[in-house]
C-alpha cells in the first residue's frame, strides 16, 4: 500500500504503526534513551568527562547501537566516534541531491559525499541527559526509521559523537571538532591539561589513542557534503512558540578567559586589613564587572568556575583561579566587554596589592548556519510557505533565543556553542533543536518531553531522507 492509498483508506501504510501503537523506531529510540540513561549518573547529575570511564561507558554504548544496526564504527584521529550506513552497492551512484540549487553540490562532482548527523556523548559537571546525547540517540533511532520505512541511501549517512564538546575536562570547548576542523594547534591540545595535571595526551594515550595522530582530517571532511546536529533547546523559545522542533539561525560568538589573582596567603584572624594582598576582592571585583558590562550590552558574562588556593576557611588565599564565560550578539560587543571586565579586574588588582594573569583559552566566533542547507531543511520539515516571524517570547535570557520563521518553522539564534558551529568553517552544517518545557540546561533539570524527542527523530530521519536519498 502506498502512502496516499494508505491515507484514502485510514489504514497505515506500510513500516507505520496502527493510532496508539508504538512503532518499532519509537521503541529503539527508547530503549537507546534508557540503556544510556545509567552511564556516568552521579547523585547529582552526569559528570562524563572525555577519557574518563564514563566517556568509556558512553563509546561502549555508541560502539553497541552501531552494531546493533551493523553500522561500522571508527574512532578517528581526534578521538571522535563515526558509525556507517553505507549505500547498497547496488543503489544508483549519482541521482543523489539535485544539483544547482543544493547547498550539498556547491563543489560539483562529489554527489557520493556522505551527510552526517549526531552531536556528543560528554556533559559539563553535573550536566543533564539531554545535552548532547539526544543528538546522538535520535541519529541511531532516525537510522531505524528510515529503514522500517523502507529507505534506501543514495549517499553514506554517518553518526558521529564528536569528544569534548563542553570542554569540561580539558578546558576547550568542541575540542574534538576542532582538532578535526583544524581549529587549534593540535600541540596545544595535546598540552592541555585537566585540573590533576593529567595532559589530554597522556589521557588519550591511555585509552589507547595515538596522541601524535592528533590534527585536523581535511580527507574526513573532503567526505563529508553536510553535517546536521540535534540538540535540545538550551531555552523556552520552542515552548512559547507551541513548537516541538525549530531549526538554528547562527550562535553567539563567545569563549573563555582564565583570570589567576596571586596574592599573599596569610592568617585570617591575625593579619590587619591594611597588610593583606587577599585576591578573593579583585576577583570579586571581577565578577561585578562582568555582570554590570553584559547587562549593559545585552551579553551573558558568567564566572562559573573558581578555585581559591590553598582553600583553607581561615586564611587569606594565596590564588584565586577564575574561568570567565561571556558571549555576546557580535564580535566587537564581545571585544568591547571583555576590555571593560579586563580593566576592572586589574584596576582592582592593583589596589588591593595583587598579580593578575589574564589570557583566552578559547574562542568561537559568530556562526551563522548555512543559508542554503536551513531553507532545504525548513522546507523538508514544513513545505508549507514561509509564515511571518512569529512575535513569540523570546527564550530564557536576552536575546540569543528570540525566534524567527522559515517554511513554517521556527528559526531561532542561540548564545550556546556546538560542534555544528566549528565544523561550518568548513562545511554546510545546521542544527534542529528540541522543545525544553523547563528551558534549563547544563543542569539535571534539563528535559525534553518523550514525544517531542519522538518528533525530533521524524525530523532528522525527514532530513535525512531528503539530504542524503536518491
Ligand atoms: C556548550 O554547551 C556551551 O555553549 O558552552
Ligand atoms: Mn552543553
Ligand atoms: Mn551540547
């Protein structure tokens, strides 16, 4: 039975299920969700940090699905994970994506260049389920989809589980897609190190990686004709909105800065106020700054991280170690608010008697998701004609989650990284976001409803079928 005689008839057609019948890629999707849910759970969250055994237990899970699907897996030079659908031999070789007006066929000749979906598998100290993880499991159960329903690909669809998206362990943000995009020194990456001193080297090479194999792939990505991510919305825009699913416009550019105030460690019941060299005040100071320059701009500044040393409640610490987090809606308002906290930082430095140590540890510029490939998405997941922008509310936050309308469905720019950003560098990427009731993230709080992952996974599986079918 066809599709439409299926309609006409009331009856399913065939690989869909009955009204109130579970299909089969509904309860892979589930069970990918639940046999991953245990992995690196602490009472207080995840903590899945690259190289760890919780990262262990999230490839293991990975490597499981893909051979549950006899997909071949690599781990690539980077550590980042791929799974295979490859195209049947026999299926036809060149009737892939209709050229012209396909952002896939930009360069010509490559119709056999593979669509990769997914996202990654790490959380940030004690992180939710969703961050990362639903991108993955909806590849996989999109994979199931496609086949129940009977879909051949024309073009080889890959997984991917790229490592170290939140930079938890090492301190660099999608550090696995940027090695892979070419995007940091990979010598300076292999020296980073995580709060014990472990070098991601030596973590790597004790997973049994190769770290001097560690640099950009310009064969990989040559393969490779779009990346997709779905991701959770990191605010409420989906849910204002009354919309399950939404496409990404582009990201805020952001990064990190590490602040180090060394002072004096001293007595704190015995040492006079005047004779202290306390870096607890400029980082104090800092933190004001950082607030009263974001609000003013319409940014995000966040110290989320500190470290007093020695740490003892009755001294006066020796370093005070800070990782500052801004973002803002375009470079030079970026720029101009990291001046402004980097001269309160040491204006107050200098008075209270204290060295200060700024410098970037990681950057992401603007990124705004290719045109071409989020209007072919837009119009895979919603053929109807382009709506006006809906006057929703914008997310939680200023303004990264303010949303826009294309074919039908929301657009929304985001203030959060992902890989999808770096690897737009280099390739045609977009991303597919998730409704969050809760509009948290990077929180155990962080959840999407199981029938809006459900409606995630028929998107990706429409985009799929649309990106990579005959
Ligand atoms: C990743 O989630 C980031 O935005 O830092
Ligand atoms: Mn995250
Ligand atoms: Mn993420």
């Amino acid at each position: 039975m066809t599709e439409a005689e299926a309609e006409s008839s009331g009856k399913p057609a065939p690989g869909e299920q009955a009204p109130g019948e579970q299909a089969a890629w509904e309860q892979s999707f589930a069970e990918l969700w639940e046999s991953l849910l245990p992995v690196g759970r602490t009472p207080a969250g995840y903590r899945r940090y690259s190289w760890t055994p919780a990262d262990e237990g999230c490839r293991a899970w990975f490597r499981a699905a893909a051979q549950a699907r006899g997909l071949p897996v690599e781990s690539d030079r980077n550590g980042n994970l791929w799974a295979w659908w490859h195209p049947a031999p026999a299926a036809p070789a060149t009737s892939a994506v209709t050229p012209t007006t396909s952002a896939l066929s930009a360069s010509g000749a490559l119709e056999r260049r593979a669509v990769a979906v997914g996202s990654h598998l790490d959380s940030v100290p004690d992180g939710g389920a969703f961050d990362g993880p639903l991108g993955v499991a909806s590849a996989f159960a999109a994979i199931d989809l496609l086949r129940e329903r009977g879909f051949a690909p024309a073009r080889p669809i890959a997984v991917a589980a790229f490592t170290e998206e939140e930079g938890a362990r090492f301190g660099v943000a999608c550090l696995g897609s940027r090695l892979l995009a070419g995007a940091i020194e990979p010598a300076a990456a292999a020296g980073l190190r995580d709060g014990d001193g472990v070098s991601l080297a030596e973590a790597m090479a004790g997973a049994g990686l190769d770290p001097a194999a560690l640099g950009p792939d310009d064969d990989r990505l040559a393969g490779l004709a779009a990346y997709v991510e779905l991701h959770i919305e990191q605010g409420s825009a989906l849910d204002g909105l009354g919309a399950p699913v939404g496409l990404a416009a582009g990201i805020w550019p952001h990064g990190r800065w590490r602040l180090e105030f060394a002072g004096r460690a001293d007595h704190a019941g015995t040492t006079r106020i005047a004779d202290r060299h306390d870096p607890m005040l400029p980082f104090g100071a800092a933190v004001l700054a950082a607030r009263a320059a974001a609000v003013g701009r319409g940014a995000l500044a966040t110290f989320g991280k500190v470290i007093a040393e020695p740490g003892a409640a009755n001294g006066i610490s020796s370093a005070v170690r800070a990782w500052l987090d801004a973002r803002a809606p375009d470079e030079p308002t970026l720029e101009a608010l990291i001046t402004e906290v980097t001269a309160a930082a040491r204006a107050a430095a200098a008075e209270h008697g204290v060295a200060l140590d700024l410098r970037r540890e990681s950057f992401t510029p603007a990124v705004s998701f290719d045109p071409a490939l989020r209007d072919r998405l837009a119009t895979a997941l919603d053929p109807a004609p382009a709506r006006p922008a809906p006057a929703g509310p914008a997310s939680r936050g200023p303004g990264p989650g303010r949303p826009a309308a294309s074919g039908g469905i929301p657009v929304l720019p985001t203030g959060a990284g992902h890989d999808a950003g770096i690897l737009a560098a280099r390739l045609p990427t977009a991303m597919l976001f998730v409704r969050n009731p809760t509009g948290v993230s990077h929180s155990p709080a962080e959840h999407a409803d199981l029938a809006d992952c459900l409606a995630g996974v028929a998107a990706l599986a429409a985009v799929l079928a649309d990106l990579a079918g005959p």
